[in-house]
C-alpha cells in the first residue's frame, strides 16, 4: 500500500509521499497535530497487533521505557490490507555510541523487561518454536554465504561454520526438552532500537514474543551491533559483555540450566537469527562494517569461551 494511503487511514495529513527511514521495512517519520510520530508495520493479524500494544502498554506501567501506540482520533494500531501498522511517538535522544556507561544501562533494562512475570496468556503474544533446522538448510544457506564472501573478496572460516552449524542441526531436540525460563520480550533487543534520553529508551517493540530468557541473552550478544552505522562493527569486547551483564544481573539471576547450556543456545540462536541474515541479505556484504561484523560473530560462534554467563 502506498504511504500516503496508510497515512490516509490514520487521519495524517502529508502533501508528499513519505520515504520510509528504514531499508528492510516501512518506517515513516511524520508530523502529527504538532507533533512527530512513526508510523510502522507491526504484527499481524490486528489481534496480534492489539495483543502487542496491551503488552508495551503493561510495560510501560511497570516503569520500562518503551513506545506505545499514541491516542488518535482513529483506531491505533489498524490492519489495511494484507500487513497491520501502528503509530509512536518519535522519541528523541543519542544515538547509540558504544560507551560503557550506555551498555551497562542497556543491560539493566534488558533486565528490568525479563524481570516482570511471564503473563504470556494476557498477551497472547506467539511463543518461541523454531526448532526444526534441517542440514539441507544450513548447506544452502552456507552455500549462499560462500557466494557472497567470494563476490566481496571476504575470506571466511566457510568449512569450519558449516561443521559447526551441521552440529546445532542435531541439538535442536535437546534444546526444545529442556523446561527454560521463559520471558515476554520485544525480542529484537539491540542498539539501533534504542535511542538514550539519556537512559535506553525501547523505540521497535514489533517482534514482541515468549521465548527462552536465554536464547533472548544470547540474541543481544551476537546482533547488538548489527545495522547501526554508529556502532562498532565488531560485536560486544569480552569487557563490554561483562558490563552489559552487570547491567542485566541487577534484576535477573540465571539458573544453574541456562548456565550449562548457554553455549548451545548461543549456537542455536546463531542457526535461528545470524544464519538467514548472512545468506538472505546480499547487500548487507557491500558494506564494509557489515562484512566486519559478520566476520566477528562468526568468530565469536567458533571461539565463545570468554563469552560466558
């Protein structure tokens, strides 16, 4: 649907077509009776979209700074064809920058979130269930990877991420028997949706699900990084870790369990997130931070002892 149509349904008022600020998906920075405002897709269908917003709305009362859906003289969030979309409120503040001071504050309110009762039955939020990777998958995805690191002159440990990733195939079983903690998240927790005001305020809650706690830890260490211009291309330092954990450990103790198999959920969330986006998204490779950082976790996936919990 064009911008100016979904705009439309929202009563905004725009006397050009809105470009989205966002490559991968439309994201429109507009005034609003004198005001900025994102409008975004969200969850579909709109009752996933309604159960997001009770969610945020939940966390906001629990003192987690987060976007809502804004009062409108319309309903907010709405579904327009085939796709649901929401209106924020732009909110402004720094960039993520990469200082120990915001890392440890981005770990205390990752804490604070999976601090709160899993109350997933008010929400009815989707419930993690990616558990069925197949070895047909990794070796096209690894193919595709091949593909893309030759064509960009990037040498890459191919043999050695394929051996490992064929592993977390046979690990998936395992994984999903295990009775983990599980958290309600916006599950996409990283640098490029927070903004600092000075505190890490949550602007992209869209991927709110219940999933394991930990393999919602581990997705913050291998992609924290991924697609911010002003992060580093590398992802978190062994320190940095540390101060993002001590940030966390303020409001949330791991179990015994998710200490033992911290490493297999790091793979396995490797397999679920990092996998597709190295093979899916070849534009990624053209950017020379983005070659930097894929080159990192992969790193960090062949070598994450320092990396512990």
């Amino acid at each position: 649907m064009q911008s100016t149509k979904v705009l439309e349904h929202f009563q905004i008022a725009a006397d050009k077509e809105p470009k989205s600020i966002y490559p991968f998906s439309p994201v429109y920075h507009v005034p609003y009776k004198g005001k900025e405002v994102i409008v975004k897709k969200t969850q579909k269908p709109l009752e996933r979209a309604e159960a997001l917003a009770k969610y945020t709305r939940s966390l906001r009362a629990n003192g987690v700074p987060i976007v809502t859906p804004i009062k409108m003289d319309t309903n907010n969030p709405q579904e327009l064809e085939d796709a649901c979309y929401v209106v924020y409120p732009f909110i402004h503040g720094k960039s993520y920058t990469a200082t120990h001071t915001q890392i440890y504050a981005s770990g205390c309110l990752l804490g604070r979130i999976h601090a709160l009762p899993p109350k997933g039955e008010l929400f009815q939020l989707p419930e993690y269930a990616v558990y069925d990777f197949t070895n047909e998958e990794v070796e096209e995805s690894v193919r595709a990877i091949t593909t893309h690191s030759k064509r960009n002159r990037v040498t890459f440990p191919i043999t050695q991420l394929e051996e490992k990733l064929l592993s977390c195939v046979t690990k998936q079983s395992c994984l999903k028997e295990l009775l983990l903690p599980h958290v309600l998240t916006p599950h996409d927790y990283k640098a490029n949706n927070l903004v600092f005001t000075p505190e890490p305020y949550l602007i992209d809650p869209d991927n709110a699900a219940k999933v394991p706690r930990v393999f919602d830890l581990a997705l913050a260490l291998l992609l924290f990084h991924n697609e911010l211009s002003f992060a580093p291309d590398h992802v978190f330092t062994v320190e940095q870790w540390k101060a993002f954990l001590s940030g966390y450990y303020q409001f949330v103790q791991v179990t015994e369990v998710e200490k033992r198999v911290w490493k297999m959920a790091l793979e396995h969330v490797f397999l679920d997130e990092v996998m597709w986006l190295m093979a899916e998204v070849p534009e990624d490779w053209e950017k020379p931070s983005q070659r930097q950082l894929f080159l990192s976790v992969v790193h960090l996936l062949l070598h994450s002892q320092p990396y512990e919990i």
